[in-house]
C-alpha cells in the first residue's frame, strides 16, 4: 500500500497515447487545439467603417460636402468620392475609395444633400477598422495549445475557420462487476441495489468532452470479468473498471488483469474513501480498478482519473487547489489520508453528513474535498485545511 503522493508521482510519469483528430468548429468547444492556425486571408479585408456615420478623406473641410450616396454593409459594389464629397456609411460596411476617415453621426449635420461637420477633434483614420487589424494573411491567428472557448471559436469562425485540430479525447469503457446490481427503473429483488457507477461516471467523461464510452457488465465469476477486460481493451483507450479490486472471494479484477497482460502500477492507497484503486496499463491502453462503493468511484475519478484524462487532452485542471478555514471539527485516526466532501464558500469549508463510502446523497451537495493528510488527527473548528474545489 502506497501514500497518494506516490500514487500522484506514479500517476504523473505515464505519458498517454496522444493522438490528434480534427472537429467542426461548434464540436472543438472546450478541446485544446493542436496545431497553429495560419490566417488564410485579411480580416477584415477591405478598412472597414466602425459604427454609422459620414465617410470622408481626411482633413475634413470647413465647407459643406456633398453626400454622393451610401455604403451599407454587405455592399458588394465599390464605391468613390471626391474632394468635396462624402458618403453615408454605416457599421461594418467597406469604406468608399478616396476615403480614410468615418465622423459619426451625433457630430454632423445633413441638410439638402450637403454635410456640415461639427467635430474639432477629427483624426486620421478615425472610427475606421484597418485592413487586417484583426488579422493578417499568412500571420499567426491561433496557436497550438490554445483551449477552445467561446471567444475562441468565434475567433476562428470570424477568420474563415470551419474546423479545428484539436487533442483528441481517450475511448473509454466502463466495467461494472457485481451481481447485486439492478438497473435503475426495475424492481429490487432481495439482496439487489440500483446500480449508479456507470451514470455518474458517463456523466463525469462527457463533462470532460469524452464522447466515445461503452459500458460493459460482469458476473463475478472469472471467466466474465476476463472476458469483459479483454474486450475493453480491444474496443477502448482508458478503462475504469468498478468494484471487484479489494482482497475478498468475490474480488477478482485484478488477478483477470493481470491474466490479460495489464501491468501493475499501483494497487491499495493511504486513503479515505478509495483504498482498493487499482492502476495499470498495458501498452498504450491505462487501467484503472476503481471501488465499488458510489462515493468512492466519484473520489477516485476526481483525485486520480480526472487529472490523467486532463493531460491526455491538454486541458486545464479542473479541480483547484486551496487552502480554506474549516467550520467544524472532524476526527480521524492517523494513518490514512482522508477526503471529506465538503462545500466551500467564500474561504470557508464546511464537512458535509453521510460520509461513507456508500453514500452519494453528501456528494450530491458538494463542490469540495477537505483533504486531511494521513498523520493527521483531524481538524477543529477554526484550522486552515487543504481544499479541493471541484468543478461540477
């Protein structure tokens, strides 16, 4: 049995398969992109009038100017003025030829086809968006390693993009042993629970972006935990086996693992809830035993599948680390580290109810782990904790 830290260090120096797909700009959002994207064109590509007004060449005259016309966005028509003239533009429409400056239309006044300008404080170039100012052809637009936010797919939508080479996500499989399960909607038979691990955590990868997840079951006999790890590993890059990885009659992941040539990177942890997880791969494709208990998976997968996933895409960490001041005092006995769901606010943390590792309804709740080393006491009311803030 191992410390977290060392399951932490060993967790850290696996390298997965990284691999690269390419996705319609809406379907890239929330990925990290992969490759530069070099812009293709200008954008905009003609100076562009930045808000409605009056296009004229720069320095105004004191005299009227004759409105020659209009320019509305959308145009698809040059346009011209003259010494003397000026046209009618308006936000987002290209500017006239022999015009470089926009005066908006509070400073002006039209009157019987001439423009009387009002405005002592024109300059240059004013209220015009030059060619390229938003990017230019052959330049750099986005680089690689760049998430994929809003702003950034309207970015990329706004310089002609229409898909983006992004990391892709891992195939995953989930495997649930236990013959005591009963999907949620039947009738409970004596000695059945409703079976939640493979919900929650289809619910935890696809807020990840993993799209590609199959779900598999097994009976607690070794010829169908074999069989069911066999298969994950031909289908799947990343498979989560739960339940089945303690030490009891019925624990039999890991020895059919072993037997389908998965490599033993860690077994039993220094901590609570989780103790039993499991950590192998064999190849490229990782491996982990999770618990069976429901509050236990969800640990596990914040504290150790998460982070992995995150790297294989590029993503940044989504649970945050902290120091807070906790509200109520909570005993243990040394020698475990423990992860207490808690909910956290504004710099105070506060343990929740039910923390046992079969329970999901504290969970339900909480936005936090108060996280209490493993030659630790507890805590009182008042001390300053490590905290984990959870992106749920």
């Amino acid at each position: 049995m191992i410390s977290v830290d060392n399951a932490r260090d060993i967790l850290n120096a696996v390298i997965p398969n990284e691999q690269v797909i390419s996705l319609p700009l809406l379907q890239a959002l929330g990925y990290t992109l992969a490759q530069d994207i070099i812009a293709c064109t200008d954008i905009p590509l003609f100076p562009q009038s930045s808000m409605d007004g009056y296009a004229i060449a720069y320095p105004a005259s004191k005299e009227p100017l004759e409105i020659t016309g209009k320019m509305q966005a959308g145009t698809s028509q040059p346009q011209t003025i003259m010494p003397g003239q000026a046209m009618r533009i308006f936000t987002g429409a290209p500017l006239p030829d022999g015009a470089d400056t926009v005066v908006m239309q509070e400073k002006v006044v039209a009157q019987d086809g001439y423009l009387v300008i009002n405005d002592n404080t024109i300059t240059s170039g004013q209220h015009v968006r030059p060619r390229g100012a938003e990017v230019k052809k052959d330049e750099l637009a986005m680089e690689a390693g760049t998430l994929l936010s809003p702003a950034a797919i309207g970015f990329l939508a706004g310089i002609g993009c229409t898909e983006a080479v992004v990391y892709a996500p891992p195939s995953v499989t989930i495997i649930l042993t236990g013959d005591e399960l009963q999907q949620p909607g039947q009738l409970l038979a004596f000695g059945q629970v409703y079976e939640s691990n493979s919900v929650q955590l289809t619910a935890a990868l696809q807020k990840t972006g993993i799209r590609t997840i199959h779900t598999r079951r097994a009976r607690d006999i070794d010829e169908s935990i074999y069989a069911a790890i066999s298969g994950a590993l031909a289908e799947s890059e990343l498979i989560l086996v739960t339940g089945g990885v303690s030490v009891g009659d019925y624990d039999l992941v890991i020895p059919n693992a072993e037997k389908c040539r998965v490599q033993p990177l860690f077994h039993k942890i220094k901590q609570k809830p989780g103790k039993p997880l499991f950590f192998g791969r064999k190849d490229d494709k990782i491996v982990f035993g999770l618990p069976g208990n429901p509050s236990s998976v969800l640990t596990c997968f914040y504290e150790y599948v998460l982070p992995l996933i995150e790297r294989w895409m590029h993503i940044p960490h989504k649970m945050r680390s902290t120091e807070a001041t906790v509200t109520h005092a909570y005993q243990k006995t040394k020698g475990l580290t423990h992860f207490i769901k808690a909910v956290y606010h504004d710099g105070k943390v506060t343990p929740l109810h039910a923390q046992e590792s079969f329970r999901l309804h504290s969970f339900a709740t909480a936005n936090a782990f108060i996280v209490l080393p493993e030659d630790s006491n507890g805590c009182a009311a008042g001390d300053i904790v490590d905290t984990h803030i959870l992106s749920i």
